[in-house]
C-alpha cells in the first residue's frame, strides 16, 4: 500500500483545517521543540498547484513489508570529513551498502570525501540547506532539491530518484515539488537514538539489532554532535548482530523493489 501524493494532499486539506486550507497565506504559530524545529510539522502550502505533477504517483515509504530478512541503513546530513570517512570505511570493512541522504551545500564544499566510494551505495537527495522544507512553498523546496540533484549528479554522476525531507517534515508543497522531479519520499521505521544512550552505548547496538524487523529503514548520521559517535563507533557491532539474526543489508531502492511500501509502521504486526 502506498501513500500517494494526491491522497496525502486531499487528506491535508480535509483534516488539516484552517492552517492548511489551500494555499497557505501565513505560517501558523509554532510550538517548537528543544532543537528550535517545529514539534507538529509544516502546513501544506501550494499544495493545490497540481499543474506541476508528473505522475499521481508519488510514495512515501516508512519501511517495505517483505518476509525476506533485508534492512536498509540511511545516513543523513553529510557529507563531511572524519565521520563520513568513518561510516564508509565501516560499511566496507564489513561489505554492506547503505543509502546516504544528502545536503547539497556540503556535498559541494567535500565531494572529494565521497569520490570513488560509492560503488555499492546509493544516494539520496536530502535538500541543499537543511532547511525545514515543510515551511517552503513549491518554488523555494523545488530549487532546494533542484540545486542538489544537480550536485549530486556533478560529483557521482548519478541521478538520484529517492528524496529525504529534513526532520521528516512534509508539506503539500513539498510531495509537489518531489513529485515534479520524479521523486519518491523515503522517511524511517527505525532510528538511531543517541543521546538516549550517550552513557550506555551497548545499549544503542541492541535497541537496533532487538528490534529490526524485515523491511526496516534505519535512520543515522554522519554529521551532528558527538553524541552521534555513540551510534557510529557501534556500526560494527549491529551490522554482526543483525548478520546474526539473519539480515542482510540493501539499499533502499533494492528495499522498495523486494516488497510493498508502507505507509506507517502502526500498521506493522
């Protein structure tokens, strides 16, 4: 089952009530969390320009309901040096690929920490700034992923068809603005959770390893604060912990065309 971009547009307007009833004139007030981002999300702006779809089709994938024992790990937010280096060198001493989301701006200023080490991985656009795109309007989100898609393809080479919205955040505006692109939308079922287990990081490993599921979507990060190193110098010990339980690692791409995509992990059994 998906969750398509015409069906989650309609169910904005429907459910979402005056602070997202067409084109949003004005931001709603904000309740923000400790990181200054906003707890509930954006409002759906532009999201009655439908002259810009391409294809009523567009998903956003949580995880992909498969029997088959397979996990995608994602990394968010670089490139950068040192931690990006790090998580690479990780995934190939142990031969697993993964999905990096990332920011354009530093792709640009350190492709040369990617160069050349990508060939089992896939990468994903993850917007230019960082910015909750979610408070965008089409314009502005479609040039965020546009300049990045461009970067993208300058230093790789390659066409990225998967899009991450910063926070997870969605908006009518941006499904269009991914949509117009030929863009999916891929989110999580699992995350790392760092500052959780800051003191106690055996902890970290066996939250993902226990509770990986098949068809789950791992959520990292190879840029932040240190507390992501508890997550990162761990890599290794989840990839042999999930070997153990049977898992393999793929990309998310490889993922979606193993299964079904679907649309919330409530829905899971």
């Amino acid at each position: 089952m998906k969750l398509t971009r015409r069906a989650f547009v309609r169910g904005a307007l429907l459910v979402g009530g005056g602070a997202v009833a067409g084109v949003a004139a004005t931001k709603a007030p904000r309740w923000l969390g400790p990181d200054r981002q906003p707890l509930g999300g954006g409002y759906a702006a532009a999201a009655d320009q439908l002259s810009v779809v391409r294809h009523p089709s567009t998903s956003v994938t949580y995880y992909v309901q498969t029997n088959e024992p397979v996990i995608a790990f994602t990394f968010d937010d670089g490139p950068a040096p040192l931690w990006t280096k790090m998580v690479l060198d990780t995934l190939d001493e142990y031969r697993v690929s993964a999905t990096f989301f990332m920011v354009g701006e530093r792709l640009a200023a350190h492709g040369d920490v990617v160069r050349g080490r990508l060939d089992r991985h896939e990468v994903g656009n993850h917007s230019w700034s960082h910015p909750d795109l979610a408070e965008l309007d089409f314009n502005a989100v479609r040039h965020q992923l546009v300049r990045t898609h461009d970067t993208i393809h300058k230093v790789t080479g390659r066409e990225a068809t998967l899009m991450r919205p910063p926070y997870g955040h969605l908006g009518g505006s941006t499904l269009l603005a991914a949509d117009s692109l030929g863009y999916d939308v891929v989110l999580w079922s699992q995350a790392m959770h760092e500052a959780t287990y800051q003191s106690n990081p055996a902890a970290q490993v066996a939250d993902i390893v226990d509770h990986a599921t098949p068809g789950s979507i791992v959520l990292a990060h190879d840029v932040g604060n240190n507390t992501r190193l508890v997550a990162l110098r761990r890599l290794g010990e989840m990839i042999t912990g999930l070997r153990a339980r049977g898992f393999r690692f793929v990309t998310v791409s490889e993922l979606r065309s193993l299964g079904e995509p679907v649309v919330t992990s409530r829905t899971r059994t």
